[in-house]
C-alpha cells in the first residue's frame, strides 16, 4: 500500500488563500509574528514526523495491541520510543502555554498537526490529545499550587493525561455515577470506585499519569449538580516533582475492543487513591466540560485523520489495480480509476475530507480569536461561534471519517477485506470517534436542544448571515456558480429547518427527532460554504497553482452535483416531524 502523504499544501492553501492567516494572527496579540511561512515550517516537520516514526507503527501496533502484565500496561513495541521522539521534538507543548513552558502557538497550527497525527496512528494520538485537553482543564480551573506543578510536566510530555467519566451504570447520564471523595485533614480527599473506558488509563513511557476524575462529595446533591473534579496521579508528586509512592489506583483490565488496539483502554480502579479537588465543589462537570469540549474537537479531527488516510491510499490502488474494459470497449483492461462507480467512491471521501480539512482550519481560527482578540465583543461572538461548531464538528467530520473509510475499503475489493492490506483497519479504528467523548446522537441534540436556543435563538442565524455575505461575494466569480447556487438552495433549507425547530422547542420529541438529520444538513451546507470558498481562492490562484490546488472547482462542482443534493431529503425529514418516531410503544418494537 502507498504511504500517507501529509496534506500540508492543501493546509497552506486554506490559510493563505482562503481564510487570510496571516491577517488574522496579525490582530492578535502575542501572535503578530505568527505567518503562513512559520505555519509552513511547522506543519512540514510535524507531517515528517508522522509519516515516518507514526505510521510505520500504526499496523504492528493494531496487530500487538497494548497488553496488561501484572498489574501494569505494556504498550506495543516502538510507542514508548516514539512519544520520546514526540515529546523530545516539542510536539508536546506546541499550543501549550508559554507561562508553563509550552511553545504558544495558534489553535490552527495544533488542529492541523492533529490531524496529521491521527491519519498515521490513530492510537498513538490518543496519550498527547488527552494530556493537552487535561492540561486545559487544569489550566483554567486548578488552584496556582497545582498548576504550577503539574502543567510544565505535561505539556512538555514528561507526564500525560487522562480524563475518567464514566462507570458501568453512568455513561451518558453522569449524573448516575457513584464513585466517592472522603475529605482529609491536610486538605487531600481520598477517592474510591471504578471507571471504565478510560482512554490512556495507563502507559509503560516512565513518568507519571494525571487522572481527572469525576466523584461525590459526602454531602453533595443528586444528580450532575452533585459531581466535583479530582485530579489523580498515579504516582504522589514531591514538592520538586519527583515521583513519590505509588497512589492507590490501578488498570483492573483492559478492554477488548473493536479498534484502536494500541490505545489502552482501561478499567481504573480508584482504592482510596488521593486526590486534589479541582474547581469548586460540585462543579465538577462544568470544569470537566473545559476538557471535554477541548476532546470533543479533537475527536472530530480524528475522524478528518483516519478519512484521509484511507482515501489517499484507496486512490493509489485505484491508479494501479487493472479491471475490467475501458468505458468506450477500446482496452481490456485499465485501472479502475477509470470506472464511474469507483470515482463516485474516491471523490465522495475526497471533497468530505478536504471540506471538514477547511472547516476545522475555520473553527480553530475562531477559538484563537476567541482567546486573543482585544475586543472582547468579538471574542464573544466567535466563542459563540466554536459553541456552535462543536457538536458538528465532532459528529459530521467522525461520520465522514467513517464513511470515507468503508467507501476506500469497498475501492479495494476483497483486498479491502483482508488486513494486511491495511483498510479494514481505518474502518475499525474510525468507528470508535462516532462513539467516544459523547456518541454523536448526543453531539446532534446537543446542537438543537442547546446550541439553537443559544444568544436568544440569533446564533445560527449569525453564522447563516456570515455564510450569505461569502455567497454573495462569490456569484460574481465566473466558475463559482455552481457551487454557489447549490450551496444557497441548501442554505434556504437549513433556516427553513432551523426556524422549524425553534418554533417548536418546548417539545422535546421534535428537537430530539430531528436532531441526527438536522446535523447532517447543518454540516453538509456549511461544507458547501467552504467549498465556495476555497474555489474563488483557486480560481484566484490561476493555472500555475499547484494540481491539488487546481483541480478545487472540480472537486467543488462533484460536491454541489452529488452531496448537496442530500440536503433536499434531510428537509423533507426534519419537517415531517416526531410522530412516525413515537407511534409505537416500547413493546412493540
């Protein structure tokens, strides 16, 4: 199979030609010298290091797995060298904070090496994204004690990070958990019970694992209003950060699981284990939503990661593998690039991933003008902005990911089928994102149950107002009409369908009902927009831009002629409302 080829043109092209980086890091203080040509820099030495230390890894470690021996985690051979190289290269702290010893860098430089760490090795990029999205909660909520000890060990990747929710009778709803923090007299707790699923629980690369852990309080409430957050290290720090005793926690088992084998999933046993409170006492869940919501993005560009691996090396075979009869009877035989079907498959993952690529480019530009910017009215308004995309980001893009993968499986065959060809992998592994940091069920009520209702119910509209004033911008292209059209029609859907729920948010069945498809159209129009405006920008670009740059119209017109069209049916969905859905009692199913 062909190598992964790190996308990093296409990176530079989104933020030089089409959302103006260099302009934007410009207005944002403590980023003036941040440029398109350092973005460059970085991102080809981050796409080198995945491409050749990451993905060499990605088969043997699937086929090894993470293993539990007597008590500890054995990640498969070549992890702990390779998160060495990691964190020894900076990777670790590249959007981490200067104060704590991180470099600072722009959310966009960190979303785009994200990715890039996910195409090659999925599991790999679980210990950093977990460590930064701990680091984050930590950051924003711990008192300056614990920070200061803490965070510079993270983020330079000497220690990582791990986030425990949930427990056998607490998925979803947490507010079901049980574990309990007993309050000490030298102000510690001390925390006792079981979590399951915790990614990066455990690992065998030297140095400590910061758990943050949701519990109970002796005297807290029922429900969410009664969590508080932990911090939990496996190993009790010393005042200099050396490592003291052991903390009682421990790996009980690993999961079995369908992907991702090595990522050790584990199932962490809390014994009395001492803890540190983080934030205020029972607000927990609002803390830890400082790192979830980091995870959910984060999640979002792992399924961008793993569609784009299968898709690069599904069009390599394509190239190659000779079947069946040219469409004119002239050949015997050709590549099955050639053949109609097998280009629906290519260019479907094609123009998902390279519009979810653009959109993440967006939403992290967003984030850093949220952090940054002088103005606080427009920091707000593009925090607003990130609320809004993450429910979609983490949904739509995992779903893509997903797609892409079987339809690049389904380009190969019977080969696709059979492991050492490598895509019955990406399918495995992409198909945990739809899963974890909250299934994306519950990603899309989120976005009409609690993102719509936002800013008096003016969010969305605000951003439709955004995606109308690119449009009208770009039906004065000659070459964007296409695209443009198709992307206003599907506009006119989405407030149609968007006004519709609204207006009926006292009841709980139709928000939940439409909520799957409303996403989908909420992400499929959006893509639509970037990919108006990625065509103006290759357009500008002329004949002597790059191939990959070039052939964006195409690719573009493809999305408007065979994805858009989808928009039509989700409407027709979302409009018919919940009474199909509730007709039958739980018995007769």
């Amino acid at each position: 199979m062909a190598n992964y080829v790190p996308p990093v043109e296409d990176m530079i092209f989104l933020l030089s030609n089409v959302f103006d980086f260099d302009r934007q890091m410009a207005a944002l203080p403590g980023f003036e010298e941040v440029n398109t040509d350092l973005a460059a820099s970085v991102l080809e030495e981050a796409g080198k290091f995945a491409a050749e230390v990451l993905e060499p890894l990605n088969r043997s470690g699937d086929e090894e797995g993470s293993r539990l021996e007597n008590g500890e985690v054995v990640t498969p051979k070549g992890f702990k060298e390779a998160y060495k190289a990691f964190s020894e290269a900076g990777w670790s702290g590249l959007s981490g904070d200067p104060d704590y010893g991180g470099q600072g860098l722009p959310r966009t430089l960190q979303i785009l090496t994200d990715e890039m760490v996910s195409s090659a090795n999925l599991s790999f990029g679980l210990f950093p994204g977990l460590t930064r999205g701990a680091t984050e909660a930590i950051g924003h909520h711990a008192g300056e004690d614990l920070k200061a000890l803490y965070l510079p060990r993270m983020i330079s990747g000497e220690w990582t990070g791990a986030m425990a929710l949930t427990e056998a009778s607490a998925g979803t709803d947490l507010g079901l958990l049980t574990t309990r923090a007993e309050p000490q007299d030298d102000g510690s707790y001390r925390i006792t019970g079981t979590k399951i699923f915790i990614s990066s629980g455990d690992q065998d690369f030297g140095g400590n694992i910061v758990h943050l852990v949701l519990a109970r309080l002796p005297d807290a409430p029922k429900g969410v209003k009664g969590i508080s957050l932990f911090l939990v290290p496996k190993f009790l720090p010393d005042a200099d950060g050396s490592l003291g005793a052991r903390n009682g926690l421990s790996a009980g088992a690993l999961e079995h699981k369908m992907g991702i084998h090595a990522q050790p999933t584990c199932v962490m046993n809390y014994d009395g284990a001492t803890g540190w409170l983080i934030g205020e006492p029972h607000r927990g869940l609002a803390a830890m939503f400082t790192m979830m919501n980091a995870e959910r993005l984060f999640v979002g560009i792992e399924g961008l990661g793993v569609g784009e691996a299968a898709v690069q090396k599904a069009t390599a075979y394509a190239k190659e593998r000779l079947q069946g009869r040219s469409l004119d009877g002239s050949r015997p035989l050709v590549p099955i690039i050639e053949h109609p079907d097998v280009r629906r498959m290519l260019l479907t993952g094609r123009v998902l991933c390279d519009g979810a690529r653009a959109l993440s480019v967006w939403t992290a530009l967003q984030m850093d003008i949220a952090g940054r910017h002088p103005d606080a009215g427009v920091r707000n308004a593009a925090d607003g902005f990130v609320a809004l995309m993450t429910p979609v980001v983490k949904a739509a893009f995992t779903d893509f990911g997903f797609e892409t993968a079987v339809l690049s499986q389904q380009v190969l065959g019977g080969h696709g089928y059979i492991r050492e060809w490598g895509m019955e992998q990406f399918v495995r592994d992409a198909r945990i994102t739809q899963i974890y940091e909250g299934t994306n069920g519950v990603q899309a009520m989120d976005l009409t149950g609690r993102k719509l209702p936002m800013e008096d119910g003016e969010l969305a509209p605000r951003f439709f107002a955004l995606v109308k004033e690119s449009l009208q911008s770009a039906a004065l292209v000659p070459g964007a009409e296409a695209i443009t059209t198709a992307t206003a029609q599907a506009l006119d859907r989405l407030e149609r369908s968007t006004a519709h729920i609204l207006a009926r948010a006292e009841d709980p069945a139709e928000a939940g009902a439409a909520a799957t498809d409303y996403l989908r159209l909420f992400a499929l129009t959006t893509l639509g927009w970037c990919w108006t405006k990625m065509t103006v920008a290759a357009l500008s670009a002329g004949a002597d831009a790059a191939p990959a740059i070039r052939r964006k119209p195409a690719l573009a017109a493809f999305f408007a002629a065979r994805i858009l069209p989808q928009t039509l049916a989700l409407e027709a969905s979302i409009l018919n409302g919940p009474d199909s859905l509730m007709a039958l009692t739980a018995d007769d199913f």
